[in-house]
C-alpha cells in the first residue's frame, strides 16, 4: 500500500511505473547504454528499486527518461563528442562544484562523482526536499561509500542537502557550508547546475527558475557565471512552454549536439546531430546567465516571474523564443533524417 504524502511528489491519480535505459536511441553503442546504469546499480535504479522507490516516495522515486541521456552526456563513449562540452578552459580557474535540482533517486549524481575526473577539491551536491533525501542518502552512500560522508571527508566528496525549490533558506544553508556568505580567501563557487527532467508541474515552474537564478547570482558564483545543463522531455508542452519562455529571457542557451569522432567531413553541420532519441523530443541544453541579468529585480510571485515581469528591467509581460525555434529546427532536422532513411 502507497504510503501518502502532501507533497508534489504524490500528485492526485498517481499510477507510474520504473523505467529501463531501454528507451535509449540505437544511434549510441551498447557502450553507451551500460554507462547510463551500470550493472553494480540495479539494486539503486534498477526496476525492483524503482518499484520501492515510489512506493515510498512517489515520483521522486523513479528514474525520468531525461536521466539517461544525461548520463551519458556526463559520460560517453571515447568514439563520441558533443558540444558545447560540459567542461572547458574557465572550469580550471575554481574548484569543480555540481549542484543537482531534484536529483531523486540520485542517479546523475551518482555518475558525475564516478565518471568526472574530479580531485579533493571538487564537491558534488545532491538536492531535494526534505522528504526524499533519506532515499539520496541511501543510494549514494550505497553507491559511492566513503565520497558520501562530509564536506571535509575524502576526495570526489558527494553531500546531500534539502533544497525545496524556492526556498532561501535552503539555498543560503548551502551557501553558508560553502562559505560563501563569510570572509574567506578560497570560496567555493557553484561551477556547474544539473537539472534533469524538472519541467514538468505548471505550480512548480515559478519555484525551479527562481531557484536557477538564484544559485547563478552572487554569492554562489565567480565572474565565470556557473553552467547549466538541463536534459528535458517533453510531456505536455502547453504546460511546460511558459517555462521555457520565462527561462530564455534570464539564460542563454543552446541544445546540446554530438557527432562520432572523425565525421568532420560530413556535410550535414560538420557531422554534428542535436543530442536526443530520434523521433522524440529530448533535448539536453546548456545554458548560462544573460550578463545583463544581473542588474534586473525577480519579482516576488511566481505568476509574475514566468510571465516574464523584471527581465529586461521592466515590469511587462514579455517571454523568449528561443526554445520555440529550437524545436522548430528540431523538427526540420527529425523530418530530414526520415528522408535520408527512407532514401
């Protein structure tokens, strides 16, 4: 019997069922797909976890579609590259911290701890209400044993911290333990945001991108801004385009593309393909802080923010189409793929 909760993670009529890494595209190796769940990890994400996962804590419980192409972004087969890439020339100047929105069951920290080549100076911090950090605590402890202790335990550290999206008190807790909010010579600046398959409630929206600008604004970060990466699949674009409006007028961003190696030569964009299953729209994006985002208030209800008032520094509704153009072209390069198999 499902235990009840009044939280978002139990919505009216929920009735879901585990996920596999079956759903992921045969454009990627076998490789590819065992590096999205590792066989040692069944017992964390596989479908028996799962099923008691979300007996116990509903949504939270399951691993999201969006999750394994994140995986494998994090960590893919030597014969691919993406691009934009998820670490470049400015992530040397500052320890590497990951903070995770809504990381659940804790698969996608799980794989940045094990498949980024950190040092004792980077951190890995895995969010999500209250409720759930009891199942993150357990899995990554399981997972990653002695990375799992404390802020001063041994190298590739992994912490798990509530973080309710919205909340400032969370937020200024974690800033607080990374000594942001002191004096200090050496902080530790939030480096990277991993968000995967958050968009998703229409209630929820107004509270995720507060919680994104918030933890890309002083004092969590260094002149270099931190980088977002976001993987999504869309479910319900009606409920989840106001989203994606609110979001581009705050972040530039782009979708993430990737090739085999060695395909430069190919004239379709230099062999580059957008990242995603081919005929379903999943994307993974990178983004980052408009610069001239910092100067603008955020407004303090959620209406108002996806309704896009204070970007831009005005109090009008307004939105960004970057994300409508984006899949606009997805589905130009979805139809041109379709063609080329069929000839």
């Amino acid at each position: 019997m499902r235990i009840q909760h009044s939280n978002p993670n139990f919505p009216d009529h929920l009735d879901i069922c585990p996920s596999t890494n079956s759903t992921i595209s045969s454009n990627f190796s076998q490789s590819d797909h065992s590096r999205s769940v590792n066989e040692q990890d069944q017992d964390a994400f596989g479908v028996v976890a799962q099923q008691r996962s979300i007996q116990i804590y509903g949504i939270a419980g399951r691993v999201w579609e969006a999750a394994y192409f994140m995986n494998i972004y994090l960590d893919h087969h030597p014969s691919w590259e993406f691009e934009p890439s998820l670490l470049d020339g400015n992530c040397t100047k500052h320890p590497l911290t990951f903070i995770e929105l809504g990381s659940g069951t804790g698969i996608v920290s799980a794989q940045i701890s094990r498949s980024i080549s950190l040092t004792e100076r980077d951190l890995v911090i895995a969010t999500d209400l209250p409720d759930v950090c009891p199942l993150l605590e357990r899995n990554l402890h399981d997972l990653l044993k002695d990375r799992t202790d404390t802020f001063t335990s041994s190298n590739n550290v992994v912490l798990v911290r509530p973080l309710s999206w919205g909340n400032h008190e969370h937020a200024l807790s974690i800033a607080h333990e990374l000594e942001l909010t002191m004096s200090n010579a050496n902080p530790r600046y939030i480096t990277h945001i991993i968000c995967s398959d958050l968009v998703y409630f229409p209630e929820l929206l107004g509270p995720l991108l507060r919680s994104l600008i918030h933890l890309s604004s002083p004092p969590f970060i260094s002149s270099d801004y931190a980088k977002v990466v976001i993987s999504y699949k869309i479910r319900s674009l009606s409920k989840e385009a106001d989203f994606w409006s609110a979001f581009g007028l705050w972040f530039s961003f782009e979708p993430v593309g990737f090739r085999p190696k060695g395909s430069e030569k190919q004239s379709n964009h230099n062999g580059w393909t957008r990242f995603g299953p081919s005929g379903e729209q999943t994307f993974v994006f990178v983004a980052h802080r408009r610069p001239e985002s910092f100067n603008w208030d955020v407004p303090d209800n959620d209406q108002d923010l996806i309704g896009g008032i204070g970007a831009n520094g005005t109090l009008t509704r307004k939105g960004d189409d970057t994300f409508e153009t984006f899949l606009f072209m997805s589905m130009i390069d979805d139809e041109t793929d379709a063609d080329i198999k069929e000839a």
